[in-house]
C-alpha cells in the first residue's frame, strides 16, 4: 500500500495527540486501556481550550 504523506504545521499538543493514536495503534492490544485513555484525554484537553 502507497501512503501518501502530507506535511502540516502543528502545536506540540497537536503533535502529541497524533502521536498517542500511532502509539496505540502500534501497541493494541496490549497497551489498550491505558493508551486509549491517554490519546482521549489529550483530545478532550484540547476541546476545551479555545485557540
């Protein structure tokens, strides 16, 4: 499979939140609960504060 890439500008939250879902992505199962829950609570931190 070709995957493209695209290069963005992004905050360090926004990088940190896209590399919490490739974290979990690459350890589901195992790190399951801790690392979902990790990844969402950035995602909801970041909802909540306005730019």
């Amino acid at each position: 499979m070709n995957k493209r890439k695209i290069k963005i500008e992004v905050t360090p939250e926004e990088f940190e939140l896209l590399e919490a879902v490739r974290n979990y992505n690459k350890s589901y199962p195992d790190g399951y609960p801790q690392l979902l829950w990790f990844a969402q609570e950035l995602f909801d931190n970041m909802l909540r504060q306005p730019y």
